[in-house]
C-alpha cells in the first residue's frame, strides 16, 4: 500500500466515524422528543376526561357539597 491509500483509509475511517456519531446524536433527539410528546399526550388525555367528567357532573345537576 502507497502512502496516499492509507491516508484515504485512514480519512474514510474517521469519516465515517464522525457520520455514525452524528446519525447517533439525531436519532437521540428524535427519541427525546417522541418521549415527550408521548408524556404531552397522556397527561392531555388525562385531563381532558377529567374535565368532561367535572362539566357532566355540573350538567346533571350535582354539586360539589
């Protein structure tokens, strides 16, 4: 091997070393996020039904006391 060949392996390596970490990194923010928006949703959902449940309770007549 010729010192140009083992300069371009040596650039690909490191190459492709730096594009995995970075695939890594977005896929790492993009789980981050999903988790949150999954978090987002279920603590939404939750009060939402609490909240219909709160206003039929106020329609049908019940009170609080």
């Amino acid at each position: 091997m010729s010192g140009k060949n083992i300069f371009g392996l040596i650039v690909a390596i490191i190459v492709g070393i730096v594009v995995f970490r970075i695939f890594l990194w977005i896929i790492g923010a993009v789980w981050a996020l999903a988790g949150w928006v999954i978090a987002g949703l279920i603590i939404g959902g939750v009060a939402y039904l609490a909240y219909k449940k709160f206003n039929n309770m106020l329609s049908s007549g019940k009170r609080l006391t």
